[in-house]
C-alpha cells in the first residue's frame, strides 16, 4: 500500500478530500514528567481550532506515542491538560509527550481514515492495535485475457477482475481455488506460461484445468466456464449445481460415461466448498461480524467474513494496548484498522453500540464508495450469526489465557534456567549462513512473550570477516549491531516490542561463538547483556541433547521434555531458517549478476545492448576499443570507459 511522509493526509482512493494543512509544535525538557507534558500539550492547544483533525503525540525522540482524531482540536487536545480527569494510562502518555503534529481535514470522518492510515504506518504504545497486520488474501478471477485466469491475490487491487474476499487465510483460499479449478477447470497459470505450451500440463491431466493454452476448448467454451465460476462466487450455486446435475443426468442417459463422471467430480467439488463454509450463512448476503469478549484483562475479537450468502472464513483478532480502554471503543478501533486495507461491505454486524458509529459509517461508506450501515442484529439467521461469533469470542479468548498460563510459565521458567533477572521482552537470536565462506550472511531474529516480532529481524551482509571464519563472522554481526545501538540509544531508555535494546542475545553456536561475542560487547563497553549458545550435544547428535554455555564457561543441558527446551529450539530453528533464506537470496542474485554490472556508466539498457551485439560478457572483455565504439547505444566516452575498466594495469 502507498505510504506518504510524516503528516501528509494520504486518501486511499485517490482525490483530494484532505486538507493541505500541517503543523508542528515542540517544547524541549530534559525529564520526562506530567507537568512538562501538559506544559507541551496546553502551547499546542492554544494555537489550535475548533476544526476536525487528526494530532499526534511525541516523545523527546520524536518516536509517535499516540495518533488520535477530533471533530474539534482544540478542545480534543486541551482535555488532556485536565490532569485530574485523566486515567492512569493517559498521565502516562501526556508525561512522555514533548511535541504534537497537527493536521486538519474537512470532516471527522476523513479524520478518522487518517488516524487508521498512521496508527498502522507508526503503531504506537498508546494506541489499541490490531496485532495481525498483514493482508489478507482475496481470489481474483482475472478480466484482461481471452481466457481469464484464476488465482490468489494480496495487497493492493490494481489488476483488472471479479476480486472475492477477504478470506480468513491462505490456506482457505488455496482450497477453495482447488475446489474451482476442478469446479469450473479454469486456468491458473501465469500468462507466459500459457503463451509458451505446446501440450496440456499436469492440470489437464488430473482435470483441474481445461487446457485453452493448446485448444482444447475455445473461447465460447470458456467463457460459458467463466460465467458459471462467477455465478457461483457470487451467490448463485445453487443454480451452477442444478445445471452440473442436469448436464451430468443427460450425459449418463447417452451413456457418455466418462463426460457423466467428469461433471460428478465437479459437482463433488461444489459440494465440498459449500461444506467447508462450516458456519450457515444463508440469506445474510455480504457481511462481516464482529463480537468483542472480555475476560482476564485481555480482549478478543471474533469476525466472520460472509460474501453472497457463503462464509469465506473467520479469524479471532487479539488487539494489544487495550488496558483502561473500553470495550466498544476497542472495537471501534479494530474496525477502523482492519478497513484500512479491506473494502467494507455494505453491512457490518457487531454485538454493541459503537462510539461516534455515524461518523465511521460516513468513513467507511467513502472507502466502499456505497452507503455501509453497521447494526447489531435483533432476530433471524443475522441474530444466530452474531450468537456463533460470540460464542466462538469467548472459546477464544478462554484458549489463550489457557495458552497464556502456559506459555508464561514456560517464559518464568526459562528465566530462571537462564539465570535472567526477570522474563524477557525482547529475545534477539543470532546465526550465520554461507558455503566455504562464500556469500556469508548473518541473521537477527527478535521475540518477545507474544512470538517472533518479523518486523525487526535483520540480516547483515559480511563484509570484513575472513573465508570460512565463523568466529570472525560472529563478531562482525556483533560489532555492527550494538555499534548501532549504542549511538541510537546509549541511556537505554527505550522499551518493549521496539526496544533498541535486547533482554537476551541467543547465539546459535558453541564454546567459540560465545567467546566472539562476549570478547566483542566487552570490547564495546557492554558488559550486562545476557548471553547465551545453544549447541548440539556430543556428535552433533538429533535435537534434544541441546548445551547451554554461559558466558563464564559454565554449560548447562535440559531433559528432551522440557518446554523451556522446546521454546528454545523453536527460537534457535526460526533464525536458522532466515539466516538460511537471506544466504540462498543472495547466492541467487549472484547466479544471475553479470560482470558488466560492476563498470561505471554501463546500466541495464547499455549491458543489454553490449550482450546483445558482442554475445557474452568475455567478449565485451576482449573487444577493442574501436569494437566497442561501434556497439549500437555505445557512445565514445562510454565505449572508453569500458575498455579501461578492462584493460588499465594495477
């Protein structure tokens, strides 16, 4: 999705509906209390308007704390000056903050878009925040070929076609495309692909797919295909099931049997989408709902997304930074975040009253570009849904508190294996990737008590470090990184998901490792960061007779049962993997790089030109300068260029 700089209104669909007005207010203190945060926030408050709008509060590192909207500013912000009015969790934010950036809309309801828009872009501590963040997957049915393909689609809608969704995950679209294809034997082929068939692949073969690359049906055939699929996606299976079974009754009376088992696969096929639904949608149309529950000082929100009639899926959703918020305001929120990416439909159901409920309609209506009406259901199949949604809330929320005991159990317990002060909150875990030295890679992994934090894993591309030396390797990773963290943040002062900070350095490594890294923090005048290698046992045996060394030379080892084994393993595994990956990217984009790429002036068209007119990069070498010359798009300083890169001595 297109992302605009700090405090630029950004419309996601494309017209100018926010106002071009932004301001920036800063009130410098050295210690972070309530007075010098109302001190900051009553400047701010006294040059503002009563016009709606969307303010940002920041700390003395200019990082966002809080994104909220006012239909009027001035009198939004100047309430958070009332200190005695205020709830716990506020005094904390207003004693943190040290400036505010400002900027007006022309309606609270645009003002709530770009609040969703900059909460998702800055996640801020103080803001309730949807924690699955990525996007979810739609089926695209394309429009802009004679025979349409089918396929999964995230992210922006930019390609032409019927978009069905959203679907609660991956895994529930690829089976539902499998589904189709043998439903409907459509295509799922990348366009170049079908260009380039002389024969009907695997898909003809085990009848998923109708084969229209080599002719085996023509384009009236696949349209009638095509027209079905739609129908089908859009409500009307009954109808595509009818006709499958009358087409698959005259085929048996003409004792064409093998047309006849073809369309009893397809109708089997139908059925199994319809019974993969799960939940009865029937008659609600296109829908999403929505239950919040409540228990243990957590929160979860169940939503069921329902399209022509047909559950496309559901997910529960554990927003975080929920404490002191109320429960509909929670809602609220999650809403806003999720249509941030995925258009609304027209109705939205939820279980409650929602905060400023006209003003997000009036937002969302302009997102879906049709009126949205969101209600809580009374009566009839809506009333049952909402009952399955809160139902499926609280089994949810009731499975991660209990998984939540047991994985905060397991977290005290590795503390103390560890001999950690308290449970970690950031775990940073370390490995290195290459074959004989070559193309070496290290990669950072972070976790935190919730699981893997993937926005903050980092790679690093060894630069200095000598063939095949791991050690050396280590400590390169090592001087980088808390080079780094010691200029972004040398009083530590930064804390939880996004702590520059780690509570725990995990090294994947033995004796060797930890000594490179001990040497090398100690080197940078850290001496407090707990460190800890985890080894295979004696042989590089299986998994489960892992040693733990301590940076004193002590080691420990677990019994193969433990769950602080486990959690380790799964830490040490997931980091192995992207180290793994980020070493396989790099060694592919080496397969693929060309000679030419390191001479200075030459870019892609000229390195096409030179391959195309000479053959291969050894004779573009070889050539002379006079040879050169005469390449078609070669000019004379360029040609010259070239023939000293190849030919100058030293």
């Amino acid at each position: 999705m297109d992302r605009t700089p700090a405090g630029t209104p950004h419309n996601p669909r494309g017209s100018e509906r926010f106002l071009e007005e932004r301001a920036t207010y800063t009130v410098s203190s050295a210690t972070p209390d309530l007075d010098a945060g109302v001190a900051a926030i009553r400047e701010v408050a006294a040059t503002l308007k009563h016009k709606p709008g969307v303010y940002r509060m920041l700390d003395t590192r200019g990082d966002v704390l809080y994104v909220g909207k006012a239909r009027a500013l001035k009198a939004r912000v100047a309430n958070y000056t009332q200190v005695k009015n205020l709830t716990t969790r506020l005094k904390r934010m207003v004693s943190q903050c040290r400036a505010m950036e400002i900027v007006t809309t022309n309606s609270e309801a645009e003002a709530l878009l770009l609040e969703a828009q900059l909460i998702k872009r800055f996640r801020p501590p103080f803001n309730v925040l949807l924690r699955d963040d990525k996007s979810f997957p739609f089926i695209l049915l394309r429009a802009d070929h004679a025979f349409p393909r089918i396929s999964k689609h995230r992210g922006a809608r930019r390609a032409k076609g019927d978009y069905y969704g959203p679907f609660a995950g991956a895994g529930k679209v690829t089976a539902t495309i499998n589904a189709l294809q043998k439903l409907f034997l459509l295509r799922s082929c990348t366009d170049s692909f079908f260009r380039n068939r002389d024969r009907p692949c695997l898909l003809y073969q085990i009848k998923r797919c109708s084969a229209p690359c080599v002719g085996r049906i023509d384009e009236d055939g696949y349209d009638a295909l095509v027209k079905q699929a739609k129908d089908f996606l859009g409500g009307k299976s009954g109808a595509v099931q009818a006709d499958l079974e009358k087409q698959m009754a005259k085929a048996a009376q003409d004792m064409e049997f093998e047309t006849a088992a073809i369309l009893r696969d397809r109708l089997r096929a139908a059925t199994f989408i319809q019974g993969s639904q799960a939940i009865n949608a029937s008659g609600v149309g296109d829908a999403d709902v929505f239950a919040l529950a409540a228990k243990g000082g957590q929160m979860v929100v169940q939503a069921f997304f329902i399209r022509s009639g047909q559950n496309w899926g559901h997910r529960a959703f554990f927003p975080r930074n929920t404490g002191e918020v109320d429960e509909a305001q929670v809602l609220a929120d999650v809403l806003t975040q999720f249509y941030e990416e995925v258009p609304p439909p027209r109705t939205i159901l939820v279980d409650r009253k929602l905060p400023d409920q006209d003003v997000i309609e009036d937002a969302f209506a302009a997102l879906a570009e049709v009126k949205v009406d969101i209600s809580i259901p009374q009566r009839g199949d809506r009333r049952n849904l909402m009952k399955q949604a809160q139902r499926n809330a609280t089994e949810a929320l009731d499975r991660r508190l209990a998984e939540s005991g047991t994985k905060a159990r397991t977290m005290r317990e590795l503390a103390e294996f560890l001999e950690l002060p308290e449970i970690p909150q950031r775990v940073e875990v370390y490995d290195n990737s290459h074959i004989q030295g070559a193309k070496a890679v290290g990669g950072m992994i972070v976790a935190g008590p919730e699981g893997f934090i993937k926005n903050q894993y980092r790679k690093f591309n060894i630069k200095t470090a000598q063939t095949n030396d791991d050690f050396g390797m280590m400590r390169e990773v090592m001087e980088r990184r808390f080079a780094r963290a010691i200029k972004d943040d040398p009083d530590r002062e930064t804390t939880g998901e996004h702590a520059v900070w780690p509570d725990l350095v995990l090294i994947d490594g033995g004796k060797g490792q930890m000594s490179s890294v001990r040497d090398t923090l100690e080197e940078l005048g850290i001496e407090d960061v707990p460190l800890i290698a985890i080894a295979k046992g004696p042989g590089h045996g299986r998994e489960g007779k892992e040693v733990f060394h301590f940076p004193d030379g002590r080691e420990k080892t677990l019994p193969t049962n433990s769950p602080v084994l486990f959690q380790l393993q799964v830490w040490r595994d997931e980091v192995h993997r992207f180290a793994i990956g980020a070493h396989r990217a790099k060694r592919s984009r080496a397969i693929t790089a060309s000679p030419l790429d390191e001479i200075p002036g030459v870019g892609p068209a000229r390195k096409r030109a030179l391959l195309l007119h000479f053959g291969t990069a050894g004779k573009v070498r070889a050539a002379s300068l006079e040879d050169l010359q005469r390449a078609p798009g070669v000019s004379e300083a360029v040609a010259q260029t070239i023939y000293d890169y190849y030919h100058t001595s030293g």
